[in-house]
C-alpha cells in the first residue's frame, strides 16, 4: 500500500468535502487515489491529478474513474 504524498494529504486535508469521503472510503480506494496522483511522471501531471482527486472527492466519487489500477507491487511504493 502507498503512503499518501505530503501534498496531497494537504489538499485533502484543507477541503472539507474531500476529506469527509477521504475518511469513509476503504483503504484500497485511498491506495488507488494515491497511485493515480503518483503514477503521473511530470510534477505539472500530478499537480493536475491531485485538484482532480480533489474534485472527484468533494463530489463524492470513492475512486478514480478510467484508470487501469495500481500497477506496483503491493507494499512497495
């Protein structure tokens, strides 16, 4: 499982409706969450996935939509 980068865990720390979901959702999804956000090669790619996460979470969606899955190793990240 990924440990949730710093700066996410601040944008979904600093919005409320992110962070509601954030709590309720499994920890599969959270792990899905951050390897879409740290599966992005250029820091532009993940600044862009994570106020995505941030959008898709506030609106209440659990996991992200149209990506394939972790493809590392579970407990390596």
């Amino acid at each position: 499982m990924h440990k949730a980068p710093k700066d996410l865990r601040e944008a979904i720390s600093s919005t409320p409706k992110a962070f509601v979901v954030w709590e309720d959702i499994t920890p599969l999804a959270r792990n899905e969450w951050i390897c879409w956000v740290i599966s992005g090669k250029r820091a532009e790619t993940r600044n862009i996935r994570i106020q995505k996460a941030i959008s898709k979470l506030s609106g209440g969606m659990r996991r992200p939509c149209c990506w394939a899955g972790c493809t590392h190793p579970l407990g390596r990240s």
